[in-house]
C-alpha cells in the first residue's frame, strides 16, 4: 500500500502531500549511500553502548532533544489552551482516521508503539513523542521511570496498552476525545532527534458510540495546534486519486507530464517544504518494522516512475522523510528558540514589577510553597490543642454539659419530685428518674458534649487572627481542613459504657461530707432557680404585655389578647393566694370557676388559654418558694448530718443539686481524660492525613490557594522556569555548534 505524507513549511499548512521522485542516475548512488548508513548506524550502536557503561562513573548531561521536549512540555503546563503566538516548533501529525498516520509514525519510531484497532478510533488525545538517538531502542513516559524495551514484544504490548489506558483516562465521561497530551520519550540507534504530535484522525461523520460533539472537539484540538506559526505539519494521507494515477503511470508510464506537475505541485497549487512518498506495509500489522522497511526500500528500486526520472530518489521512503522533516525542525529551532527566550525575559521582567508593586514586603511563594507555609501552621496550631491546661477543659466542659441537660434536670427530675407529698416519695421519684436518665440519654450527652467541646476549641485555634502576621490568603484552606478532619474523627465507642458506669455510681451517693459542699450545692440550686424564674417572668411578660409603668413611659399598650391574658393572670394568682400549696395542675371545676369569673366581668376566655397561662403563673410561684426554701437550708447541714430527725426542715432538694453537681464534675473529669489522653491525639493524626492528601492533590490546592497574588506568585514560577530551561538549552545549542 502507498502512503504519502507531506511536510509542512515555517508558517505554512500543507492538507495533501505526494511526493515522486528522481533520476535514475541517482539511484546507484542512493543504494551506496543507504549501504554506507547502514554500517555506519551499527557502527554508532556499538559507540553508544560503549558509552553508556561509563554513565555511571560520569554525570550524564541532557540530550537537546529532551532539553527541548522539556521545555515545550512547561510551556503548555504554562499556557494549555495555546492561545499566544509565541510557541516553540514541533511536529504536528495530521490526517483522516485510518489515514496511515500511525503507520508513518511507528516507521519513523522504528517500533510498533501505538494501539491498533480494525477500524474503530484509537487515538483519542494528543500524543507527543520525543525522539532521540540512544544505545538502547527503549520508550518511557514522561511521569513514570519504567523503560519499555521496544526490542521485546511483550513490551512493545505492555507499551501499547499503557497509552491506551491513558488515552481513556484522559477522556472524560460523556466524551470521545480529549485534549490533555500524553508525553512518551522514545530512544534508539539511528533515530532523528524531533519531536511529533500525534493528533486524533479527523473524521467527516459521527458514527455509533461517539459523542455527538466530537468532530468538533478533533476539528478545536487540531485548530490549536495547527495555529502556531512555529509548526511543522505533516500531513498523512492514504491511497486517493493522486495515488490511483500514480499506479496508472507506474504500470503505463502515462502522462510524464502530467506526473511531473503533481509531483512539483503545480496541478494542485499548494505550499510545501516537499512531497515524500512512503510505503508503510503491506497490509499486515503483524509484520515486523524491519521486513516493512526493506520491503519499502525494494518498492523504491524497482519503482519505474524513480528509473525514467519522474521520482526524486532522496524523497522517498520514510528514511529521506524523518531526515527532511528533523532538519526542516532543527532549523526552525534555531531561529525562534532565542527570540522565545527574549518574550519570556520581558514577561519575566513584567510580572517581577507588578510583584514589587503591589506585595512589597511579601516574598513569592508559589501555590506548594504556600501550601507548605500554611501546613506548619496548622499543625502548630493542632499541637496547642495539648497545652489546654486541664481546669479549662474541665470548666468549658462542665459548664456545657449543664447548658445541655438543665432543662431535662429540671423538667423532668426535679419539678415532678417537688410535687410529691413527703421526703421519702421525693426520694425515690428521683432515684428512679436518675436512674432512667443514666442509662439511656446522660452517657450519650456527654460524649455529644466533649466533641462538640473539642471542635469548638480546635476551630478557635484554626481560625484566631494572629494580629498583623495573620495571613487570610489560608483561611479557605484551613476550613477545609478542619472540616474534613472533623469528618473524619469518631469518637471512641466504648467511652459511653465507661461513663455510665462511673455517672450511675456518682448520682447514687448521697453522702455530703462538708458544710463547703453543703453551701457550693445551695449556691448552685440558687443559680439554676433564679435563672429559671428569670425565664419564666420573661415568658408571663409576653404573655400579658407591658405593665402600668412601661404603658406610661414608653406609650406603648397591650393587644386585646394580652389584656385577655392579664386578666386570667390576675385570676389565677388570687387562687394561689387563697392555696399556696395547690397542686401543679389546675381541676377541671377549677378551670371552669375561673371562666366564670372572667365571663362576669365581660372578659370571653378559652379554657386551653386558662391552663397555658396557670402553667407559667404556677411556675412562677413554685420557683419563688423552692428559693425561699432554699434560703431556710442554708442553716440546714447540721440537721442533714442527723438525717433531719426531729426536724421541720427538710432539704433533699439540696442533696438532689448536690448529686447533679458533682456527678457534672467527675463527669468534666472523665471527659477531659479522654480529649487528653486520646481524642487529641487521633484528631492531629487526621489533621495530618487530611494535609497529606491535600498535598497530593493539585486541584484541591488549587481550589483552596486562590487570588491575585497566588496566581501571580505561580506565573512568575512558572515564567522563570521557563526562561532558565531556554537559556539553558540556547547555550547547549551554542556549544553544539
């Protein structure tokens, strides 16, 4: 099969390309001359071999080729979307799907290194290929150190499913093609040092199983390469009807005229460096590249069209093509590689001065440089974590804990003991009501309570401004990682069976030791009643509006509703006036003799109303005279001791505080053990796993390093890597020379 692909000139795109031919005058020379490379090629193997041993006893220096491959790799890392003018040469392979572009590919690579399919689309992203001589015909991708030996099959297989897989990596779901590139380096003896970009077959119709939008994607990916003035386009083309008349003229010898036009590109007017005919294969992918090669090479040498002159014999065979092609590169490189240098000198220069303007006193750190900065920072905030002194933990926790579990103390336990007709019942309604609490919700609280604590003061740490050192630049990235690390952490699963135990023996004793106990137990039933009265008045106020001074000060009145309200208030109190010790809740006959009394003086009320407003106003009165109690226990200890035989005063409300006092602070206790001893512990290991990921992940940082001064910091990076890598390849250009 005759494959033809032409080589595109500086600034200019080629679309066809045939090539034909020479002199048969040339052709006893050109077989001398393949003869003479051939030895001399085995002749370099042998020279480079012996090379390579010594690479262990001497520092091996860069090939140009890989010096330059690195740098076009940084700069599309620097500008993926190619969008400026000022990129570096390369090759770009172009053609139809199944046009022959793999084929030409793997004749110049010497190695069959891409993924075949019988007419299914294999090449689905970029792919840039590195090529330069070496002692061993090897291939490797740019982020792995694993060599293929393209000597071996099972490497060769090995190789070709790699890029496979990467090809289909690179494509995201819902899409055919992609354009991240995928970058191989390929090594032997006698390869032409260029590098190729092998770009996705260009396709007229979407077929069954394709994205509706790839012809599109292939066309946009194409366009961007195709676009740097800088680029040396070969274009691959399969059998068409230029081929057909070749055939005709070979077998005929027809038209030598007609031949000749084509060949010169004067029949189809199209500007080129040169037309190259090459012979790819016979049609069959198991043939080796040597058999092809030599199969191309007899092709030639009988070809008639190169004995009666019509073909040139140094641009045919993929041989003359990889020389012309690499040549036309090298050039091409010298020429703009130095006034790249300088674009980015100027870049350089200006991004440095933007710097200087606006960040004069901030160094320039890089996104991983940033990252590392506020890493530190995180972890010394996390070891501070440790230095809480105990009596805060313990205060934080106990004060917390109370916050949460009041109400239910006081709801639940205490209030329904209070109502109770003697000592012993208040007792045992309590130690029963205790009871139930320990074993079902108090353990569970606690634990909720110590790790809501643990955050709390883990976030105080993470995002305490540090005065004038403080950097917001962090800020989104230390939320993320106090979030996901929070996420991450669970509390320790048998802490709740331990703390039920030690809670359940803690509110079982009774035993008060001291008067200091006696009064701290008082001081602290005295608080939790005030601030229950103080809520209750708040919540009556509501009720029944403004009263007569607020009215006269404030001009301000009360709504028909809290006139209603105020009015079965005043009703309600004169009942527990006449019966300070009424039950908690109001009798049906009750309710009843209250509407009536309201209805006489024109006032319609709902007997719900009735009950709503006899439940704060009894609340009221019940908390006034547990504080009025609780004033009379002051003196109350001495009889206590004496189990309060022959004694009027009673104070188990007191012992009850006192046991809900204490089980809180060897509660607080036990808690604040387990933050120390290993709740800390296990949060800073997270903290440390979270960063580890985030550093591994590039978009994370990304997302969470961001702003002008970041993006700039990264620009200025990346532009004097840039320039470093140009300057450093324009002197080994220099010294070649």
């Amino acid at each position: 099969m005759l494959h033809s692909c032409p080589c595109f000139p500086h600034r200019e795109i080629l679309l066809l390309l045939h090539l034909f031919l020479n002199s048969f005058r040339l052709l006893k020379y050109q077989r001398i001359l393949e003869r003479l490379e051939k030895e001399n090629k085995e002749l370099r193997k042998l020279v480079l071999q012996k090379d390579d041993k010594g690479i262990h006893q001497r520092k091996l220096k860069k090939s140009l080729i890989d010096m330059y491959s690195e740098v076009l790799d940084i700069l599309s890392d620097y500008d993926a979307s190619y969008n400026t003018q000022d990129h570096l040469p390369r090759v770009v392979v172009v053609g139809d799907q199944s046009a022959g572009k793999t084929s030409v590919l793997e004749m110049i690579a010497q190695a069959r290194i891409f993924p075949r399919g019988s007419g299914e689309m294999m090449t689905r992203s970029p792919v840039k290929v590195t090529l330069s001589e070496g002692p061993h015909h090897v291939a490797l991708f740019k982020d792995s150190s694993r060599e293929f030996d393209l000597t071996k099959e099972e490497d060769l297989a090995a190789l070709r499913n790699e890029i496979e897989i990467r090809m289909r990596k690179s494509v995201k779901e819902g899409c055919t093609v992609s354009a991240e590139t995928i970058s191989l380096n390929v090594k032997g003896p006698g390869l032409q040092r260029m590098v190729l970009v092998d770009l996705p077959g260009v396709i007229s119709t979407v077929t069954s199983g394709m994205a509706p939008d790839t012809k599109d994607t292939i066309f946009s990916i194409s366009k961007a390469y195709m676009q740097n003035p800088n680029a040396i386009i070969l274009c691959i083309q399969e059998r068409s009807i230029v081929t057909d008349f070749m055939d005709l003229a070979e077998k005929n010898v027809a038209s030598p005229n007609r031949i000749q036009q084509i060949i010169e590109g004067k029949l189809f007017p199209m500007k080129a460096l040169g037309y190259f005919a090459v012979v790819t294969g016979k049609g069959n992918n198991a043939e080796s590249i040597e058999s092809i090669k030599d199969y191309e090479e007899e092709f030639f040498q009988n070809s008639k069209l190169l004995k009666t002159c019509m073909l040139k014999a140094h641009q045919v065979t993929t041989r003359n093509l990889s020389l012309a092609v690499s040549d036309c590169f090298w050039k091409m490189v010298r020429e703009s590689v130095e006034q790249q240098a300088d674009a980015f000198k100027a870049t350089r220069f200006n991004l440095e001065t933007e710097w200087k303007n606006n960040y004069p006193q901030l160094r320039e750190l890089d996104r991983n440089e940033l990252f590392e900065k506020a890493k530190n920072e995180i972890l010394d905030e996390v070891i501070s974590l440790s230095q809480v002194t105990p009596k805060h933990w313990e205060e934080i926790l106990q004060k917390t804990l109370w916050e949460r579990v009041s109400t239910h103390v006081i709801e639940n336990i205490y209030l329904p003991a209070a109502q109770t007709t003697n000592s012993g019942t208040f007792n045992t309604t309590v130690d029963i009501k205790l009871k139930q609490w320990t074993d079902k919700q108090l353990p569970n609280k606690a634990v909720e309570v110590a790790w809501e604590t643990l955050q709390e003061e883990f976030s105080h740490f993470m995002t305490e401004k540090k005065g004038k050192e403080h950097d917001d630049i962090f800020d989104k990235l230390k939320q993320a990682v106090k979030e996901e690390s929070i996420k991450r952490h669970k509390w320790n699963e048998r802490a709740e069976d331990s703390l039920r135990v030690i809670q359940h023996n803690a509110l079982e004793d009774r035993s008060i030791s001291d008067k200091q106990q006696w009064d701290a137990a008082i001081h602290f039933m005295e608080d939790t009643l005030q601030s229950r009265l103080k809520d209750t008045e708040s919540v009556i106020e509501d009720m029944v509006g403004p009263d007569w001074k607020k009215r006269w000060l404030y001009w301000v009145g009360r709504t028909k509703e809290q006139n209603i309200r105020n009015e079965t208030k005043n009703e309600l109190e004169k009942m527990i006036k006449c019966n300070e010790d009424h039950a908690a809740y109001l009798a049906n006959d009750e309710v009843t003799t209250v509407r009536k009394n309201l209805e006489a003086k024109g006032v319609a009320v709902d007997p719900c109303l009735i009950k709503d407003t006899w439940h704060q106003v009894y609340r009221r009165h019940f908390l006034r005279t547990a504080l009025s109690h609780c004033n009379l226990c002051r003196r109350g200890f001495y009889y206590y001791q004496r189990h309060f035989v022959d004694s009027e005063l009673e104070c188990n409300d007191v012992v009850l505080f006192w046991r809900i006092q204490r089980m809180l602070a060897i509660t607080a206790n036990t808690l604040r053990q387990q933050l120390t001893n290993t709740e800390v512990r296990r949060l800073e290991k997270n903290v440390k796993e979270v960063l580890e990921d985030f550093a591994e992940d590039s978009d994370k940082k990304v997302k969470l390093l961001t702003g002008k001064r970041v993006q700039l910091a990264e620009d200025l990076k990346k532009v004097r890597e840039i320039q470093e890598k140009l300057e450093a390849f324009i002197e080994a250009l220099h010294q070649e020379k």
